[in-house]
C-alpha cells in the first residue's frame, strides 16, 4: 500500500508543472492589464497638445479683450464674454460686414472649386479606366499638380498671371489676339477667378486619384453585360458607375469640401501677406489678417469658433443625409 501511495504522488508532483502554466498565464495577464492604456498614453498626449489645449485657448481667448495693449500679459485681458461675438456678427458694422463678404465669397469659391474639381476628376478617372497604349503615362501627367509642393505650383502661377510678363496674357493677347486690353489677374474682381483656377488646379488630381481607386473595384463584367444589353456608356456611368463608387463620393466630397473652405495657402502665397484683395477674401486668410495683421485676437479667435461650429453643422448635416439616403436606397 505504501508503495502504491508513493507513485501516485511522484505522479501528481510530475502533473504540478502542467498544471500549474495556465495558472502562471493567468497570472501574468492579470499583472498586464494596464499595457493598453500605457501604450495610449502618448496618442493623448499629442492629442492634447496639438488639439485639445490650442482648441480650448482659442475658445478663452475669443472671450476676452485680448488685443496688442494684453499680449504681454493675458490675465491683464478684460473678460467680454460674448461681446467678440456680438461684434463679429453685428451685420451694421464694419466688421460683421466685412466677415460676411468672406463668408459669401469662401462659399462661391468653396462651390466652384470642389464641383469643378470633381467633374473633372470624374471624366478623367472613367476616361483612363480602359485599358490602351498610354495610359500609365496620362496618369503619371494628371497626377503630376499634386505631386509637386503647394508653395512650388502656386508661385508658378503668380509668375504666370502677372499682367505684362506673365504667359496666360502672352498666351491670350500676343498670340491668340484677343481684343482688349491686358487683365490684371492679381488684384480686382479677376482675383477671384485666379484663385479658382489655382485651386482647380491643385485639387482636382487628388478627386482623380481617389476615383481612379475605386473604379478598381468595379467588376468588368457588369460592364460587358450592360453592353450586350445594349446600355450606352452614359447609361453605364449613371447606373453602374455613379452606385459602385458613392462610398468613395460621400468621403471624397466631404474632405474637398473642408479643405477648400479652410484654405489659407493659396491665397496667402498668390496675394501675399497685405495685398490680398477684395475678390480674394476667403474667410481663413480673413481670420489670420484680423488676428495677426490688426492685432484684435479676441475677434479672430471668435470668427475662429463660429467656423468651426459651422464645419461641424455642415459636416453633421452632410452625413444624416448621405445616411438618410442610403437606407432609403
């Protein structure tokens, strides 16, 4: 009996290591459980110093009366509450005036620029998605505006629109002939059309890029089959084509949206720092000249939260109807 009781326990004890590794497993998972919010530790770092923080003293600085008198010293700023606002969107003032004329003209511009931007991407990407002898080379060309730096591209353009040296006049008046007199494109009402075209020019490669991505997707068959039908290649594009890319429409058309209206660089670099015209106005270049050029940092900080309020309503009502849409459908 004894010897039999001895070699049941060698028995167990040789079980022990076994048996006991899930037990350390456990073990160590319970110790760990605090390595995802560690290694969550710096994204909210960085969030909170590139957002959260710059974002909540916008929102303080558009309370106070924080002008070139209280730069030296913020706490010295007397608290207005909503008197920024107040004045900002009093529409008998000058300055409500004047920040609704940027509104109107960033809305006109915003329009032109993402709709002309997109029919343009769109023809290109359904033009190029056949297969021929070519094609790789009209995609490096069209993708080419995009590939070069924003300063680079529109400094061109400024060299290009100037009114006796410039080559889009050389181009119109000395060798097409046209009647008239030399435009200038950099300051009047023409500097608004000047600043559509950049725009166009630089956006509408990024619309051809993503379409020309997501015309990948769609299956060839469906085309040959809607052509035995006897479907024509617009019937094709609004029935297969149009359907088959609308998720990438819905993201496309809300980034292009919120990078136009917040566009600062192209005016910035086309107009330069002072000499940016009516026509121009767009509301980013707007805020920066009525915070950093006037020195009222209480009044460009409040046209600062007013545009993102507006950002997120549009933004908000833009997806509750692309959603509305797509249940309905």
């Amino acid at each position: 009996m004894s010897a039999t009781a001895a070699t049941r326990a060698e028995a167990g004890n040789a079980s022990d290591p076994a048996g006991s590794e899930p037990k350390r497993r456990h073990r160590g998972r319970r110790v760990r459980w605090w390595l995802p919010y560690v290694l969550l530790v710096p994204a909210i770092v960085f969030e909170l110093l590139v957002h959260i923080i710059p974002m909540v003293t916008g929102i303080w600085i558009s309370l106070i009366k924080l002008t070139q008198q209280y730069l030296r010293n913020w706490s010295e700023a007397p608290f207005l509450g909503f008197g920024n606002y107040r004045v900002i969107v009093d529409l008998n003032g000058v300055v409500g005036q004047a920040l609704l004329h940027s509104f109107l003209i960033t809305c006109a511009y915003t329009v032109l620029v993402v709709g002309i931007s997109w029919v343009a991407g769109m023809s290109a990407a359904v033009a190029l998605q056949r297969r021929f002898r070519g094609r790789a080379i009209f995609r490096t060309l069209f993708l080419i505006p995009y590939a070069i730096p924003i300063y680079a591209g529109v400094i061109a353009w400024k060299f290009m629109f100037q009114k006796d040296t410039g080559a889009l006049n050389h181009l119109l008046f000395d060798d097409l002939h046209l009647p008239g007199d030399k435009p200038f494109w950099l300051i009047g009402g023409n500097a608004f059309w000047a600043l559509v075209i950049v725009a166009i020019w630089r956006l509408w490669p990024f619309a051809f890029l993503m379409l020309m991505a997501g015309l990948q997707s769609v299956p060839e068959d469906l085309y040959e089959a809607s052509a035995v039908d006897g479907a024509k290649p617009f019937r094709q594009w609004r029935s297969i084509t149009l359907p088959m890319l609308r998720p990438v429409n819905v993201v496309l058309v809300l980034v292009m949206f919120l990078w136009t209206f917040n566009d600062f660089n192209t005016p910035f670099v086309l107009f330069g720092q002072t000499a940016q015209p009516p026509a121009g106005d767009l509301i980013s270049f707007h805020i920066y000249n009525a915070s950093f050029l006037t020195f009222n940092f209480g009044y460009g900080s409040a046209m600062s939260v007013l545009l993102l309020l507006f950002l997120l309503i549009v933004t908000v009502a833009y997806l509750l109807f692309v959603n509305r849409r797509s249940k309905r459908a």
